[in-house]
C-alpha cells in the first residue's frame, strides 16, 4: 500500500476560525492594540504638559510588557491565518480572514512609528531605566536600533504622503512588471514562468529553445519594464535623499544588522573564490559537451570552455531512489542527531506533533516554508513531499528554521524578528548536514547529481547574487545622475555577468535577467541580494567550524541562535569566537565548496 503523507495538526493552535477561542484570541489582539493607542495618547499628553516630570521609566515599563503582548497575538495570528489560507487557497472565509488580520497589522505599524518617536524624545532616560530595571538590559540593542531609524523618518505628514503615493508610484510600476511578466506566453500558449521552468528539463533543445522563447519576449517588452525600474529606482534615491540614507546600499546594511566592514570581507571572499567556480562552470559544459546533453555549438569547447546560459541548470542524469516519507523521516532523524542531542530531539517532536504538512493536493500552494507562533512557542512547516531527494533537503531545511525558533523559546515576542543575514543561518546549516552525509556516502553516479545540485544552488547563490549586487549598485550609481533606458540595464547586465561569471559562461548569456528578477522592481528590496550570500556562507563557515570542534560546538551553535533577534551581526559571531569583518571568517565556507569542485571535476572525468 502507498503511504499516506502527513497533513499538519493544527488543535495545539486553533481548531477552527468559527470556534470561540479563535474569535476571543482576535479580541484580546484589539484589546492590545487598544491598551497601546491609551499607552501612547498618555505619554504623548503628558510629555507635553509636564515634561521633565513625565515618570518616562514606569511607562516605558508598562509599555513593553503591552507591547510584548500584542507581538505575541500579531505573529501568532498573522502566521495562522495565512497556513489555513496556502492549504486551502479556495476557501474564501480563509481568505476574507487572512485580509482582516493584515488590516489589524496595518495599525500595529503606525503605533510603532508613534513609540519610535516618543523613544527618541526620551532617549536621555534609558540608561537610567536599564539600571533601575535590569530585567530590560537586553532591550538595549532592540531599542537603541529604533532610535536609530527615527533618523531617517521624515515628518509624520511626510511618511503619510510618501505611503500613499506609493502605491500609484513604486508600488504601481512594481505591479506593472509582475503583471507583465506574469502574463507573458509564447505562441503555444505557455506561460513565462512554465517557460523558465525548463531550463531545468533534461532536454538539451527544450533547454536551448526555452532561452531563445524567454529572451525574444522580454526583448517585445523592454519600453514598459525598463520604464518601471528606471522610475522606481528613482522613487527610492529621491526618498532615501529624504531620509538621510547616503546610499541605498546603507539602508539594506541598516535593516540587516551588518556593517560595511563585513559586507566588504564577505563580498571579498566571494571575488577571491571566483576562479574556482569559473572551473565548475567549465567542467559542466565539458561534461554536456562529451555526453552529448548540450544544444550549444561552442560551450564547453578548448576555444570556448564556459557553459551555456541556458545549461547553467541542466541535470546531470536521475537519481535512482524514490523515498517514502518515513524513510525521510528516519534519515533527516539521523543527521539532526548526528550533529547534536537537542536538534535530533527537536525534530522528533516535530514529526510526532504533527507539525508538518507535507502531502500535496488541491488548493495548496507550492513549494515550503516555516512558520513560527509564539503561542505555545511551536512551529508548523509546510511542503509538498513526491518523494525525491530535494524534497528531504527541502524539510531538512525548512525544520532547521523551526529549530532556530525553538532555541529562541525563553524570549519575549519582541526578539522573534531577526534581519534576512541571520534568517536562512540554521535552515542552510541543516541542509548542509544531510547534503554532506550524502555526497559522502552514494554511489559514484548519485554522487554526482547531488554535488551537482549542491554547487548549482551555491554557484547561484554566491556566483549569480554577486551579479545582481554589481548590477544594483551600478544602477543606483547611474540612476542618481541621469534617466536609464533598458539598453542601459542590458549594459549594465553584460558588464556585471562578466565580473561575476566571467569565463565560466559562454558568449550565450541572458542580458536581461534584470527584467526577470521582481526583487529589483520593489521599493522595500533595494540590495536584496547580499544576505543570501551572507546566510549560505555563514552556515557553511559554521559547519565547517563543527567539523574541527566536534559535539562541543552544538552547544556554542544553539546560543548563537538563540540572541539573533537581539544583536549585530557581528556582535552575535563575536559572541560565538568569530570575526566577520575578516576575509579568513568567509574562507572557511569557501573552502567546503571548494572540495566540492574538486571531487566534482574527478568524478565527470
């Protein structure tokens, strides 16, 4: 008999969006928003009548124990809300619900401008506050951050306007690009993105053909979506000029807790490693080239060694083993445990909580995800389990979020947020755990596929993202001087392609992947591309420390995790004995992958 995958079990949480405690724990969430609307209409009134007398310290107190509290009903709820939704994208009280807890969210935004500044008006009285209330000392950051981004908020009139104008001006050019994308389709009917989708078909024409298809309708379109980034990537220099950000670039440093110091190092190391990739790049397109896999006339050639564009994802044969999904189980059980106790022992009470819905049906989005709730401090993980190997990457990874939350299980609410270079740290360090058990253990063919899989994931994410950060920074560079046409974005596009991948690709290249990647076309995303360096080689330096440290290291790995919501990037490695800002740091990652590469190109030899 075929076995049955696991849906979640959702009674831990709410058992139904009709039922009483559902709708009481909606009140109490308006009765929180409430208490802080009065928390913050008092401060406001008083600091104006008495000043000096106002008791700042006994109201900042109650103020963060209300706030804590409405974080706790805001990421339970919101999460809730939208993981009955992707399970059932057709019912429309969940999606009528979903709407009403964003509208509810829309509120616990303004109520934290108004606290940034009342925090500001008063930032004088912290240091006395932290001493007569020492339980708030690691609020220090948190709260100093705050002060920090009032800086760069412009009046509260102005911030207004500028949200509302948003959404006729970046907002609007940003949705006039997905729609164009979106709606984009061939002469036979077939959709850009089922289009891009074969670039990983195991047909070497289907792959060819589907670039040619992809570049032709992005050539048709060029007028209307270089128009949107053009004038978007205006909107945001014009704002950010406002808001006394130097640079786009030191914005998205702001928001990710990094300084430029260590994005140098990082981005230093991922320069230094290039070579090396360029020889995976090459050995590929020899491969294709000798086993006949590729449509390209020159790649992988001695004139010509660089693979195609369109290759870049081109399997390299089918891995012979299906997994059920106890077989799943069971192995993602032994490396989680092979690393340590405590995550072995997490992951088992996920799969025995019922916490994971993993079989695939109608009205279920795809792909996976984790979401965390602070009520009752638990996770549920969503994917869409058929039974390849990626799918286990895929839990071993989306399980390594929900064990990040779980280290976190002795914090208020208000620490759960950590920026984007720390998010993907633990998900990417357990997939590395299952991806190096593998590439160790399998026969030489399956070795192959999956080295080949590791390295195209990571060749993208450091390789492609170190393209799209040189394409971005030149744009806003430009950008700042004069208007850019999409002849403009295609030149910067082959000038960043060649820096990056530079003779690791063929002359067959995508001058246009800037009108493919939405990221670029969102007023919120600006340098969008560098944590997910950050976060692959953070995890991969981490593993390849556990390695030389053996089991002690769990235990360092665990408190790392658990202060990501309440530090700097380079606080927190500190904390943990490492130096960010330094090359050697990044190198250790690096050098994983650099082995890799190596086995990579004997085992096609």
């Amino acid at each position: 008999m075929k076995e049955e995958i696991p849906v979640w079990n959702l009674d831990t949480l709410f058992k139904d969006i009709k039922r009483s405690e559902y709708k009481k724990a909606l009140e109490d969430y308006e009765s929180c928003m409430n208490g802080i609307d009065s928390l913050l209409s008092a401060a406001q009134k008083l600091s104006e009548q008495v000043g000096e007398q106002f008791d700042f310290e006994k109201w900042l107190d109650s103020f963060l124990t209300e706030y804590n509290r409405e974080m706790h009903f805001a990421k339970t709820l919101g999460a809730y809300a939208y993981i009955i939704y992707s399970t059932d994208t057709i019912n429309p009280d969940f999606l009528n619900n979903m709407t009403a807890v964003d509208k509810m969210s829309i509120r616990v935004s303004q109520q934290q401008i108004a606290f940034s500044r009342l925090l500001a008006l008063h930032k004088d009285k912290l240091e006395s506050f932290y001493k007569n209330n020492p339980q708030y000392e690691e609020y220090k950051f948190l709260l100093n951050e705050i002060i920090e981004d009032t800086k760069h908020q412009m009046s509260p009139e102005e911030e207004k306007l500028a949200s509302d104008m948003n959404q006729t001006g970046g907002s609007a050019w940003g949705m006039l690009q997905e729609q164009i994308i979106s709606n984009l389709q061939n002469k036979n009917g077939k959709t850009f993105n089922e289009i891009r989708n074969d670039a990983y078909d195991a047909n070497p024409a289907v792959r060819k053909e589907a670039w040619q298809t992809e570049l032709e309708l992005l050539s048709q379109n060029r007028i209307a979506i270089a128009a949107a980034l053009n004038n978007l990537k205006g909107q945001t220099l014009l704002l950010n000029r406002r808001r006394n950000w130097n640079t786009a670039l030191d914005r998205a440093l702001f928001a990710s807790r990094l300084s430029r110091a260590s994005l140098d190092s990082l981005i230093g190391a991922i320069e230094d490693s290039l070579p090396m990739w360029r020889t995976y790049f090459t050995a590929k397109a020899s491969y294709l080239r000798k086993t006949g896999a590729t449509k390209s006339e020159t790649a992988g050639t001695k004139e010509n060694p660089g693979i195609a564009f369109y290759d870049l994802f081109a399997p390299l044969g089918t891995m012979q083993k299906e997994w059920t999904f106890s077989e799943a189980r069971e192995y993602i059980l032994k490396e989680y445990y092979s690393f340590s106790k405590d995550m072995g022992d997490f992951a088992e009470k996920a799969f025995a909580s019922g916490w994971i819905d993993a079989k695939v049906r109608t009205g279920k989005v795809g792909g996976a995800y984790d979401e965390d709730f602070p009520m009752g401090h638990q996770s549920r993980i969503l994917s869409n389990f058929t039974g390849a190997f990626s799918d286990i990457i895929t839990l071993a990874h989306e399980l390594g979020h929900a064990y990040h939350f779980s280290c976190m299980k002795e914090k208020p609410a208000l620490f759960f947020d950590y920026p984007m270079t720390l998010a993907e740290t633990a998900s990417t360090f357990a997939e590395t755990i299952v991806k190096q058990d593998m590439i160790a253990n399998s026969s030489a063919s399956d070795k192959l596929q999956i080295l080949d899989l590791d390295l195209q994931d990571a060749s993208q994410v450091l390789v492609d993202i170190l393209c799209r950060f040189y394409f971005e920074r030149s744009v806003f560079e430009e950008r700042n001087e004069t208007e850019l046409t999409a002849d403009d974005f295609c030149r910067l596009m082959k000038d960043a392609q060649e820096k990056s991948y530079g003779s690791g690709l063929n002359s067959e290249r995508h001058e246009y992947m800037w009108a493919v990647k939405s990221h670029y076309y969102s007023t919120d995303l600006d340098f969008y591309n560098f944590p997910y360096a950050f976060g692959q080689l953070f995890a991969a330096s981490l593993y390849m420390q556990s390695r030389k440290e053996g089991a002690s290291f769990a235990k360092t790995y665990s408190t790392l995790l658990s202060h990501t919501g309440s530090m700097s990037c380079e606080d927190l490695c500190r904390l943990a004995g490492f130096d960010i800002s330094k090359k050697e740091f990044w190198k250790k990652g690096i050098d994983m992958y650099a082995k890799e590469i190596e086995t990579f190109c004997e085992v096609t030899k």
